[in-house]
C-alpha cells in the first residue's frame, strides 16, 4: 500500500502501520486521517493480518493535529473535521482486528485520541500522553472527552482535559491509560511479542471478544462533542491560542 503520510508494513501475521509526517511530529490533518481511514480498512480486510500495531516516525506518535490547518477551519469545517476524525478512530475501536498503539513519543491530542481508540497500549518511557487542547482555547473533538473518561474515570479525564497537562507514560500507567511502559530501545519489540502472542491463539474467538467488550460501552456524548468542538471555532478565545501556538508564545486570554 503506498500512502503519502503512512508507511504500511506486513511481517507474517503482524501490520505495522506507522504515521510518517516527522516534520511536524506527525500532526493529523484530514488527509492523513483519510489514508489512516483507507489503510485501515484494508488490513481488517487483509486474510494474512490478524494484528495491527500502529506507531509514529521520529520522537513523537501523533503530536496533535495540524493547527495551522486548525487555524483556517470556521465552525463548519471544524465540525467536519471531528466527526472523520470519530469515524476512523470507531472503525479502528470495533474493526475485527485487535490494534495496538505503541506509542514511541508525544501522544497529545489527536494522538492520545488515536491511543485510546486502540485495544492495547504500549508505551515507551521517552512517552509524553494528554489532552492539551484548552490551552488553545478548544476541547478534544475526536472523542477524547469519551474514551478518556472510560480508560481513566471521571475525576481523572476531568484533571487532564481542563487543565491540558501533559503526563510522563510512568504516570500514563498508574492511572490506567496504557498497559506497560518499556524502554525506547525495546518498544516495537515488546509491541511485536504481544502482537504475535495475541496472533497465535482463536482469531475469531479474539474478534468476538473485542467486539462483546466494546458493546457495553455505548458512545452518548460524541455527537454532542463534535457541536461544542465546532462552537469553540466561533471563539476569539480559540483563534487566539491558536495563533499564539504558531507564533510560540503565551495566549493573551
């Protein structure tokens, strides 16, 4: 599969797919999560691929979105932009495949969304996790205000998403937002044994748990989610941290 932001491996049973936009610390943006969307699906629909591991270039997993394209999008687009970005990460939530997100650097926003839509995550110590979106003046629109409180529970989701802090992947652990941290060094090794661990048992005995477990999560806040995400585009409030991001610089709030 050739793809301009992915690069897309097959080792036996095991998909690698990892986001490749190093330049800017493999930020999303539509069409990176529209290749994410085809490459996706073609490996749920691969007979060889019973699990997929999706990663980051450089020192970072997915550093966020793209905020200078964030900058140009009016209530509209953005509106349109968290609801492609909720539609690939369910798919890759409840596709038949189990996902591990091996997560090799800065996982924040959009990233630490892509994390958690995973089934399994594996985190390097180098790792920097959160959702830092209100310090721009936005809130999580890729179902982070969903998956975070599932994955952490209510008080903790609430510390994360109001203040934006960013947590180290020791303290991602402790409070359950990844399974196991290992050294850099080890990281895709670590990520590959559990994949072919995961490869080597019933497959469809591993789909039909995936998909049991997922059904007791039932997703009531996404839809209004991508409203307020949307409104948060009419603020003067966003327009300024978000150009302050650009300009590197503190919001004049």
């Amino acid at each position: 599969m050739e793809f301009r932001n992915l690069i897309v491996e097959i080792e036996g049973s095991i998909a690698i797919l990892k986001i490749n936009r190093p330049q800017v610390l493999n930020a999303m943006n539509p069409e990176t999560i529209l290749e994410l969307e085809k490459a996706v699906h073609k490996l749920n629909e691969n007979p060889k691929v019973k699990v997929v591991i999706i990663t980051g270039e450089g020192k970072a997993f997915v550093a966020g979105s793209d905020i200078p394209e964030l900058t140009k999008m009016n209530p509209i687009k953005a509106r349109e932009y968290s609801e492609l970005g909720k539609r690939v990460l369910n798919y890759i939530e409840n596709m038949g495949k189990p996902v591990i997100a091996s997560i090799n650097g800065y996982a924040l926003g959009s990233g630490c969304e892509l994390a958690m839509a995973c089934d399994i995550r594996i985190a390097s110590e180098e790792a920097k996790i959160g959702q830092p979106e209100v310090k721009l003046g936005l809130i999580p629109g890729h179902a982070g205000t969903q998956r975070l409180v599932r994955l952490v529970g209510l008080g903790k989701a609430k510390e994360l998403i109001f203040t934006g802090d960013m947590i180290t992947a020791e303290e991602a652990k402790e409070i359950g937002l990844v399974n196991k941290v290992v050294p850099a060094a080890e990281l895709m090794e670590e990520s590959k044994k559990l994949a072919k661990k995961i490869a080597s048992v019933g497959r469809t005995a591993v789909k039909l748990a995936k998909l049991t477990i997922n059904k007791s999560f039932i997703d009531f806040g996404g839809a209004y989610e991508s409203e307020t995400f949307a409104i948060c585009f009419s603020t003067a409030e966003a327009k300024e941290g978000m150009q302050a991001f650009i300009e590197k610089r503190k919001p004049n709030w």
